[in-house]
C-alpha cells in the first residue's frame, strides 16, 4: 500500500465515522506514522508503507474512528509554542487555556523570584509553560492523581524545569506547605455533571471524567479554590482561573469584597467568559 491508497482508504473510514475534516486527520495520523511532515506526503505519493508502517497507521485510524483524540493516539499536543506530553490520565491542552499562562507570565515578571501554585495541575501545560518562560519562578503543583503528576513531572523534565517544580498529591490545598505564593492558577473541573452527556464524544469518552467535573454542579471546587486560596496568597496575590460556559455570573458572587478585590473576567477567542482574575486584599 502507498501513501494516496493508505490516506484514501484511511479518509473514507474516518468520514464513515463522521470524523469532522477526515482528510486532514488521515494526513496527520499517517505523518506522525512515518515522521515526516505532510509535504512528504504530497510529494511521495508513491511511496510504498512497509508492513509495521501500514499496520501502525491502520490501528491508528481504527482507534480515531472510535472517537479517540488524535492526541492520545500520538501521545502529544502543542500548547504555549512546547511540545507536551499527553495520557489518558490527563486532560488535552486547550488553546483557550494558554489565557492563564499569559496572564500570569504578565503577573511573576514583575516580581523577583517569584513562586506560584498549580491546583490541579494535570499534564503540567499551565505550570511548565509559565516556569519556561519565567526562568526566576518557582512553582508547586497539586493534583489528586499519582498518574497525572508523573504526566506532568515527565513534561517538566523535557523542558527542564523540574528543578523548580513540586509536586504534591493534595485535594486542593489539603496537601500544601504552610507558605504564601504570589499567584495560584487553576483549571479546575466546572462541567456540570447533568452536561457530561452532551460533550463530544471525545471528551465524554475519553478524557478523565475527574478532571472534567466535580460531580455536581461544576462549581463546588471553584467555590473550595476561592474560599481558601486568601490563606495561601501573600498580601496583593493574584488568583487566575479558567471557568465554563454560563458561569461568570455565578463565580463572581463567590468572592467576598473583604477578601478580595479587582475581580474580573475576561472572554476567550470565541467572546465565551472563560478567565476570572482576582487579587487578594493588601493586608
């Protein structure tokens, strides 16, 4: 089989299985099987699969057919301009998400040696990328998962700042020093639980469930965050964190005016509330 046989059969399997831009997924899956980028493909058409290469591709496209992410199947997506390591123990990195690492490299910048928390920190795509590009910070990163701390201790290394990550198993801030941090960022899980079964099912399917939602209305961690982070800001610490859909509203009424001040969302690229921002009182 050649590379036009391989990504025509591949596209119709795809397309059967109502894989949005089948095409574009067939190239990227049978690049990323023989490591070469897509204008290889164009240009060797006639290029004959050896039989470990035309059985890998294969596998591969069946496992996309049945709805897998492209990402767990190659184990990797780019976010912040890095290469990350991505498990099924961890959820995808998401371009909205790249909001908090801007805004917090704009906060630790300005602050010498600076140490910043991750709640929850998953693949480690927030905290490594803000500790690549702020080489004076510190960071500890929090997660309740063994599997999804050894994700983000691995994309650490890769970019090599493990030496100025912690990570910790901690519920929240249950597990967490004694100490005060310039900035807490989070991404925690706001899906409501009654809209896990609209997701796509990519998502619904695929990607931890522990991660997405927190069982009830999707509010009760942001709640936690907002009510203990003040313990463990220093005075005029900053709180960065992604929220859902419909819950800007909601999340604002959750600070307290005596604790908090300069509370502000901020939409992401599809004009959707996604960033609520807010520092701690100076005292």
């Amino acid at each position: 089989m050649n590379i036009s046989e391989a990504l025509k059969s591949a596209t119709e399997v795809l397309r059967e299985s109502q894989i949005s831009d089948a095409a574009r997924e067939a190239k990227s899956l049978l690049a990323f099987v023989l490591n070469q980028n897509q204008t290889f493909l164009v240009a060797h058409t006639e290029y004959e699969l050896s039989f470990d290469e035309e059985k890998r591709f294969r596998d591969f496209v069946t496992r996309r057919a049945r709805r897998e992410p492209f990402q767990y199947i190659v184990g990797r997506q780019e976010f912040c301009g890095l290469d990350f390591s991505v498990t099924k123990d961890v959820l995808i990195p998401r371009p909205e998400t790249e909001m908090i690492v801007g805004a917090a490299i704009e906060i630790l910048r300005a602050k010498a040696n600076s140490e910043f928390c991750e709640i929850g920190i998953g693949s480690g795509c927030i905290a490594v990328s803000i500790l690549h590009a702020v080489e004076s910070a510190n960071a500890i990163g929090a997660d309740i998962s063994e599997k999804a701390l050894a994700v983000a201790g691995r994309n650490a290394a890769t970019h090599r700042v493990l030496e100025r990550l912690e990570l910790r198993i901690s519920n929240v801030f249950a597990n967490l020093p004694n100490k005060k941090f310039d900035l807490i960022v989070s991404n925690p899980p706001y899906i409501p639980r009654d809209d896990i079964k609209n997701l796509q099912a990519e998502v619904r399917e695929f990607e931890p469930l522990a991660a997405l939602t927190d069982g009830t209305d999707g509010l009760s961690i942001i709640e936690k965050i907002i009510a203990d982070a003040p313990r463990f800001l220093k005075p005029d610490g900053f709180l960065l964190m992604e929220i859902g859909i419909n819950q800007a509203v909601a999340v604002k009424a959750l600070f307290d005016n005596k604790l908090w001040r300069g509370v502000e969302v901020t939409p992401d690229f599809q004009t959707i509330p996604r960033m609520v921002k807010a520092r701690k009182v100076q005292k």
